[in-house]
C-alpha cells in the first residue's frame, strides 16, 4: 500500500519539473492593468502616482501605494483619506481574484454604488464610509458576496430601503450604516448568527426592530423617529391591535415618569450577589413591563418619542439628550384637554422640598407645577434622563434628572447651580432652577424645539439643514467660540471649564445662534463617570495620562470646526471610533498636502469666492488639536484667531459683534442672565408674538 501510493506521487513531482515555472510577473501585469483602469475612474488621484505600468503593483522594492499583496498576489486596497473624488468603478477589480478587502473610506467619491459590486465575490472587507454616496443601493447586491465578514457604509448619504440580500452574507460580524437616509423597515437578519457589531442610527427607518437585533442597545438605532420596540424603551410600538387610551389619560406626567425610573433604581441600588440575580430579573421584567403599560396605556393616540444621537451612536440627537429626539406635539387641534396622573414624588430625607429658581428668566416654577406637567420622555444619556415639560402657563422646559453628581456635598452642589445661574452671554445658556436629592438632582431650563447642531448638521435634512450656508456656519463657528472663552472667563477655577464640549451641546435658536449648554459639570460629576461620559476625556491627553486641562476644550472646540467645515461626523464622539471620520487625520493629511478644498462640505464650497476663508479656518482649527496640549492656544488667543478670520471674511463687520461679546465677558452680575432673558424673549409664552431675538432651546442630559 505504502508503494502504491508513493509511485504516484513520485509520478507527480516528475511531471511538476518538466513544467516551465511559475511566475507571477505574468499576474502581477494583469492585476496592475486592472488598477490602472480602476484609478482611472477616480478624480483627484494624485497620491497614485506609484500605479504606473511600469512596475507591477506587489513588487516589494516599488509596491503601489495603498496596495496590500499577499504571496505576490494583490490581497487589499487601503485608500481611506486620500482626497479621492469621482465615482466608485469596482468593475476593473473583480479580475483581482485575491482580493480580500476594499477600504476608500474618509474620501468623497459620490453616486450610486453600482451593481457590479456584486461580482467582487472574494471580498471579506468593505469600507466605504465617510464619503457622499448617494441613492438606493441595488436590492441583489450582496446575494453573491457570501464571504464579507466587516461592511461600513455609515457617514453617506445613501437612501431606499436596506437591501434584504445582506442577510446572504451569513458570515457578517460588523455592520455599519448609520447615518445615512436609509428608509423603510430593518430586514430580519436572523441568518447572521455571528454579527457582533450593529448600527443604523440616524436614518429614517420605520417599524417594529427585529428581534434579531434588539440584542445591541439603543445606541444601535436612534435617531429613527419611525422605528419602534425594544431596546427603545422610550419609542414603544403600539400595542396589537390598538387599545384606545381612556379619555382622561392620555398623557402621563413628569410625577408618573420620575416615580417609575426611581423605583427602578432603588431596586439595583445595593449590592447584588449571585443569589439575587433570579429576583432582581423577575423584578426588572415586571417593572418593563408595567413602564410598558404606562408608556402604552397614557400615552395619546399617535404619540412617537423620537430618536437620537451620540456619535454615530448618537447622530441625530434633536436636543442634547445623546438619547432621544423630542416628541412631536402631543395634542392634536381640537382634542380634549390632556389631563394628569398625580402619583406624587414624596420628599425624601436630604432633598430640599421645591425647585430652588437660580434664574428667573423663565418665570417662577414650583416642584407641584413640574411634577403635574404633561411629560414626554427625550431620552437617556451618560449622565441621566431628559425629559420634556409643559407647564400650565405653556412654558416648556427641558428636565434633566442626572446621576453620578455625588463628588459635591449638598452646599457645594447648590453653590455651583447658583453661580450656572448667573451665567449671562448670548451663546450660554443657563440653568432656571434646580431640585436637590441625596441620590439624584434635578436641573430644569428652557426647551427648544430646533434642537442640537448635531441633529441639524447630521441628523436633519430639511430646512434647517439646508440652512447652513457658509455664512450661517461662520456665525456658528464665532458664537461657540465665544460662548467658551466666556465660559473659560466665568468658571476660571475649574480644572476643565466646559468639559462636554461637542456638537450635541451645543443648541441653535431660530436665527441659527448656537447656545452652549451642559458646562461647568466636572466638580459634580463622580470622577469615574466623567472619564466615561464627558467629551473632554477623549483628547489625546487624557487618552495618553487621563489628564484633563482647560486646553482639553479648546481640543473639542476644534472637533466641532472641522466638523461644521467639513460636514463629517467625527469618529472622536464614538466610544470604538469605527465609524465616521477621523476629522483630525483627515485635515492634518489634506492640509500638509496642500489639498485643504478636498475637506470642504460640498454644501458650502460652491460658494467659491468664501473658499480661502474655510480654508484659514481650518488652519486655525489645526492649532487647536494639536496632540501636545502646551502647542494649544488657550481660549482667549482662540477667540482671537477664529474672530481675525471672520472679520476678514465679513469685511470688518465682526467688530460690532467683538464688542458685545467683551462687554458680556467683563460683566459677571447674575441680575443680567434675567435681562438677558427678557430681552431678548425666550421665554415659550413669547414665542408666537412679534420678537425677532433668539429663540433659545433648552438642553437635556448629555
């Protein structure tokens, strides 16, 4: 037997010598002539100028750039960043029969992804997000890419439904499409047994989520206003069929809604052995489900609580919940009167028994009025729950019910909620008044309906959005570096004045005047929480030694430039950073390339006369993410440099502005946050009248 079979082998390796040997020169031309012809379809390809015929792309002393080969053999194309534009041609590379993974994220090639997409049936890696795709994506496009394991296609502005052939792919472990324009329902990807990570935040989907993929949190789908079930406790989807809601509850109150989450609470308050756990999961099911009915039962007909966005995670965020969209008007022309539920929240030992007003600017408000509004939920944050209410004098404010703010004791707490209080510029918006409990605080201010710049800039593409000419983004731009610089003036003996700085807190009234909200928090916030949950822990300081510093916010208020420039979300608001783009690389790339016009959101960069202006603001920008914090300019020489720019670009005309912001920075009397307030009308009950001032939106948690 032994014979029998070496004689054939024996055989073989005979014949193998008598053939002429293998070479992969003759598949190394093939393969670049493929390239070539794929580059060809690009514009803007200058850093391809290895792809030539004159060497063959895996040559290891002139290997094409971007290209990754394996065994000779072209494997992958890492092309993300490259200012790459024109149109996605993947036709000439289906003849690389090796290839393994395409990367061209963080460019902005556009249109369609065309179906011949599908014939890259090798694949196992696709990266395409971060770019300005557009249009539906072919229903049969992945039915023969069985072999993709990772597909990012977030940060585009693809729409149609997400096509059904996905779920062909059974091997998927990463799926990536948030934020996008994405429409209809989620389809059942039950097949993917081995999907790890998950997203569709900050799309336009609708319906019930598959159970299929509840398993990955809210953060998976906010910012869907039509989407509905578990994990979006807040977003219920009706009950089948409909139950009509009795006539005199159909709507539930802020005393219905805090009494619920505090019993939640209380019950996973204290140590839970191994013993416990049968019974804290039989209490937390029946709690679930009694907030089902509440949600369910009160709720008036038709009520949707929308999404929202943190990061991608959390993009489309309308107010700076990171959780949640507000609801839409809960009371339809004509209906009866919404009446509500009194469960009462008791005064409890160490709480102060009524709201303490620290800005009377909103008019008085009593804990008994709060607690007897018409509620609706926005949502959960890292550092607690928004809530919408409407008190009977039709103001609405915006409730935060915040955990984690145990550093302070009770006179230190109040002490700082007085001096919030007395903040007064017209880019800062202040707290009105505040609720102390050992165990949570509540802080009450003014809502607004505009919502986040995060949601007008990602998640909104409707009026609001395509207001953000250039004009209207410099006038941004200025009103938050002002806000900050006076923030830093105020509240110069914390270690990080701001500390939450992103795009998300920051709220845009009707004439498009950012107003900065969620500052001054880190003397409050338990210090572990804070690393978790506050923006300013993501610089490269505190990523490197978790040292924080007041330049930390100028860090995040570079972020947020490069984001209105641009028109990208930053990867930097995302816990994994998979996902959006990498606004520092990308810039920092561009600029020393001399490419600065390939970052300029196509929304704006057709002003063309504006152009040179971006272009200095992005330089400026650069300073101020600078890895070393001591290369950073403090908030006074920010404010400097970002203001020599838009008084340049708007012909000196920034000067009225420049005084009025310094006559705010040296004024620190609290009585002018009320003069503030009433002059300029924010107040809810002045808004349907003849005042042209700003219109102020309240914020959430963050």
């Amino acid at each position: 037997m032994a014979n029998f079979i070496a004689t054939p082998l024996l055989l073989l390796l005979l014949l193998l010598l008598l053939l002429p040997p293998f070479s992969t020169a003759g598949a190394g031309a093939e393969e670049g002539a493929s390239l070539i012809q794929f580059k060809q379809s690009l514009v803007n390809a200058p850093r391809l100028s290895s792809w030539t015929s004159k060497t063959p792309p895996c040559d290891p002393k002139t290997q094409w750039l971007g290209v990754l080969c394996l065994n000779g053999f072209v494997a992958g194309l890492r092309l993300e960043l490259m200012g790459l534009s024109g149109q996605f041609n993947p036709s000439p590379l289906k003849q690389l029969r090796g290839l393994r993974a395409i990367s061209l994220a963080g460019n902005t090639l556009s249109g369609p992804l065309p179906d011949s997409l599908t014939d890259l049936t090798t694949l196992r890696a696709l990266y395409l997000q971060g770019n300005n795709f557009s249009g539906p994506i072919p229903p049969n496009l992945f039915s023969k890419m069985t072999r993709l394991r990772k597909l990012y296609l977030a940060g585009n502005h693809f729409s149609g439904e997400i096509p059904a052939s996905i779920s062909q792919s059974k091997g998927l472990v990463e799926l990536h499409l948030e934020g996008n324009q994405f429409s209809g329902s989620i389809p059942d990807l039950a097949s993917l047994k081995s999907l790890k990570s998950f997203n569709v935040s900050h799309n336009e989907l609708q319906g019930r989520i598959p159970e299929s993929v509840s398993k990955f949190g809210a953060s998976a789908f906010v910012s869907n206003p039509g989407l509905c079930g578990v994990p979006l406790l807040d977003q219920p989807c009706e009950p089948q069929p409909p139950a009509p809601a009795p006539a005199d509850s159909q709507t539930t109150t802020m005393d219905t809604i805090l009494a619920a989450a505090a019993a939640v609470e209380a019950s996973t308050d204290s140590t839970v052995t191994k013993k416990d756990i049968p019974g804290l999961v039989m209490l937390m099911t029946i709690f679930v489900l009694a907030f089902s009915v509440i949600v369910w039962g009160l709720a008036f007909p038709g009520l949707r609580i929308k999404g929202d966005r943190d990061s991608f995670s959390k993009l489309g965020e309308k107010q700076n919940s990171d959780e949640s969209l507000p609801a839409e008007s809960s009371r339809a022309p004509g209906s009866p009167e919404r009446r509500s539920i009194d469960i009462g929240v008791k005064a409890v030992e160490g709480s102060t028994a009524e709201l303490v007003m620290v800005n009377e600017g909103g008019g008085p408000i009593t804990l008994s009025d709060l607690m007897k509004a018409a509620a609706e939920v926005l949502g959960n944050g890292g550092l607690g729950s928004a809530y919408k209410a409407v008190l009977g004098t039709g103001l609405a404010v915006a409730v935060k019910r915040m955990r984690d703010m145990n550093r302070a004791a009770r006179e230190g707490f109040e002490a700082e909620m007085r001096r919030l209080g007395r903040m007064n510029h017209p880019n800062v918006l202040p707290p009105l008044a505040y609720h102390y409990r050992k165990d949570e605080k509540l802080l009450v201010s003014e809502y607004m309906p505009k919502g986040s710049l995060l949601y007008v800039l990602h998640g909104n593409q409707g009026a609001d959005h395509a207001a953000l000419d250039w004009a209207t983004r410099m006038k941004i731009i200025l009103g938050i570096t002002r806000g900050v610089a006076y923030i830093h003036a105020e509240l110069a003996t914390l270690d990080i004045p701001h500390g939450n700085l992103k795009s998300g807190n920051v709220l845009l009234n009707e004439n498009f005047e950012p107003l900065i909200v969620d500052y001054g928090f880190i003397s409050l916030v338990n210090p572990s929480q804070a690393a978790l949950t506050m923006f300013a822990y993501k610089s490269p300081e505190a990523l490197s030694n978790r040292h924080v510093s007041p330049k930390s916010d100028v860090y995040c208020l570079g972020i947020i430039i490069l984001e209105l420039i641009t028109g990208k979300f930053p990867s930097q608001y995302l816990n994994n950073t998979k996902g959006g783009t990498d606004v520092v690389q990308w810039a920092s790339s561009a600029v020393a390339e001399g490419h600065e016009s390939d970052l300029l959101d196509p929304d704006i960069a057709v002003e063309t006369a504006s152009i040179r202006f971006m272009q200095q603001l992005v330089r400026v920008s650069l300073t101020f993410v600078e890895p070393d914090p001591d290369r950073r300019p403090d908030m006074k020489e920010a404010l400097d440099r970002i203001e020599e720019v838009v008084v340049a670009a708007t012909d000196g005309n920034g000067e009225v502005l420049r005084t009025r912001h310094e006559d705010y920075v040296r004024s620190t009397s609290g009585r002018h946050s009320v003069r503030r307030m009433e002059s300029t009308g924010l107040r809810s009950g002045r808004r349907n009248g003849n005042d042209d001032h700003d219109d102020d939106e309240s914020f959430a948690a963050s």
